[in-house]
C-alpha cells in the first residue's frame, strides 16, 4: 500500500457514504466491487438493473444484498437511464459502471434529457501513485474523450484541476504538463501547438488555479535532469502534478504500463457531470476499486459544498 494513497482512503472517514447507483450489476465481480467499498464505509450501493439478474450475480458472488436498495430495469440501457434519473433527482450522490458499457453508460449521463450535462465536457482522470516519483500524479484523459480538440482539452484540464484541489487542497497549484512527443512547437504536430494554446488559454484566464506548460515530452514532464539537459526553464517540467496527454490511446497505453509493468496504484472517476461516475474494469483490484470509490466520495462531497462546479 502506498502512503499517498492511503492519505485519500483517510479523507473520507469523517464524509458520510455516497449513496452509489451501481449500474446493471449482473455479474459477480461487480457485486463484489459494490461490497468492499460499502464495507469500506465510502459507498451505499443502490443496484440498478434486472431484479432477476442482480439476484443471480450476487448468489455467485455469495453476498447477501438484503439489506441493499434494488431498482429493477429491464435492461442495461434501461439501466443507465434510470441511474441519470436518480442521479439527476439527487436521489443517489454517484454512479458506479457495472457490466455494461461504458459508452453505453455514458451516453445516458451525457444526453440532453439527463439533467446532469454541466458546462464542462465530460472526462476521465486517473490519480496515480508509484514508487518512482516521489508524489501522486495525476492522467487525463485515458478513458473517454478519443482524440479531443482544444475546446475539450481546456475542459479536461479544469476538470483535473479541480480533481487536484479536491483531494490536495487550494494551498499550492497543481502543475499541468500538457504532452507531446517534443517540447517544442512543430505546426506539423497538433499536440505541440493545442499545447501551445492552452498555455495562452491560462494566461488569459480561460483556465485558472493551476501552472500549465507545453508542449513537454514525458521526460521532461517527469524529469528534473531530463528537463535541464534540454535547457527548458520551467516551473512546471521536471516537477509535474498533472499529465495530459493528447489522446485516449497515449493516455491508455501510458496509465496501463504504470499499472501492470510499473506497480503503480491508479483511482479513476469520471469528472464534469453533477455526480461522478465510477469506471470500474474487471482488471482492477479491490485497492483501485476502493480508492475509485474514495475519489467518488471526495468529488461528491464538494460538489455538495459548492467548492466545484
């Protein structure tokens, strides 16, 4: 376990549960997943989906959910409707994702009916921490917006941004490394100049709260001495909190190899609608569901305050 990390597990025991509309949960790993984060104290699972399928799962699982909410749907699309709609009421205070897909669960949050579209595009945030560097950090987005325009990476930014003040706090900036393969501008490569963008986008204000600075390649984001044997001067290069990286597949192939070959510890939510949205996968383990589950309670939490839009 990771002292980091554990400090975001500790956040939350003085919060109340987030009451959790677990979607379509028909298979026993989600069930399980809903368990340890309830026994956790950080969730209260309401399962929504088919009332006959839920029984099913949570007898392979062997759970008890009697004492657990049910809100029988017919199906998975019926599902992710019903979830925005509870959600949307305030009814539940998260969504967890279960055994359906995400872009099917995404779509019903999204959708203009839903109720919970704010002025942010919606996007996916991976808090990480590993060994060899000395601080959580945190990638966006690796798990929803495929290859976005500026407009969106303005928003993915603030969004990862307020992620950072609710779980660090306000005292110090985040420091925002927008990647590239090269640190320099190339008109040839719209990485380097969205980068470049969205540099000028913080100075005018368009995006607040943090130091931002790119285009950056991953070694000079991460790397101190990277950094200086490229002579950049920066506040941001070598020390970064926040790493954007210019699409979904960097950002995915980025997240897993400090996962699965790194060791590193990874807590993922969904950031811009009125509740945060749970992405659990079948890979993760019980600790990357719980701190997922911890980021939900946190984010939740201030919403609730006011603190985040």
């Amino acid at each position: 376990m990771s002292r980091q990390t554990d400090a975001i597990l500790d956040l939350c025991r003085t919060l109340p549960p987030a009451r959790t509309a677990i979607v379509h949960p028909v298979r026993a790993n989600v069930i399980e997943a809903a368990q340890e984060a309830a026994r956790g104290g950080l969730i209260v699972p309401v399962l929504v989906g088919p009332a006959a399928r839920i029984a099913e799962a949570a007898a392979a699982a062997e759970i008890d959910i009697a004492g657990w909410e049910v809100v029988d749907t017919e199906h998975s699309h019926a599902a992710a409707a019903r979830a925005a709609e509870l959600a949307a009421g305030r009814h539940v205070d998260a969504i967890m994702k279960g055994a359906l897909h995400t872009d099917e669960l995404l779509g019903a949050i999204v959708g203009a009916s839903s109720g919970l579209r704010t002025e942010r595009r919606i996007s996916h945030a991976y808090l990480m921490s590993i060994a060899t560097y000395p601080k959580p950090f945190v990638i966006t987005d690796a798990a929803v917006n495929i290859l976005p325009d500026l407009v969106a990476k303005a928003d993915i930014v603030q969004n990862a941004v307020d992620l950072w003040r609710v779980v660090f706090g306000e005292a110090v900036p985040p420091k925002v490394a927008v990647l590239a393969a090269v640190e320099t501008v190339n008109p040839k490569m719209q990485a380097t100049l969205d980068a470049a963008a969205l540099c000028k986008m913080a100075d005018r204000g368009q995006i607040t709260g943090c130091l931002i600075d790119g285009p950056l390649a991953l070694d000079n984001a991460i790397s101190r001495a990277a950094a200086r044997e490229k002579g950049i001067v920066s506040q941001v290069a070598g020390d970064a909190d926040i790493l954007v990286v210019p699409d979904i597949e960097a950002g995915n192939m980025l997240a897993k190899q400090l996962t699965f070959l790194g060791g590193a510890e990874a807590a993922g939510i969904v950031l811009g609608a009125r509740v945060p949205v749970i992405l659990t996968s079948r890979a993760d383990d019980e600790r990357a569901r719980l701190l997922s589950s911890a980021l939900a309670v946190l984010v939740a939490d201030a919403r609730a305050r006011g603190v985040i839009k």
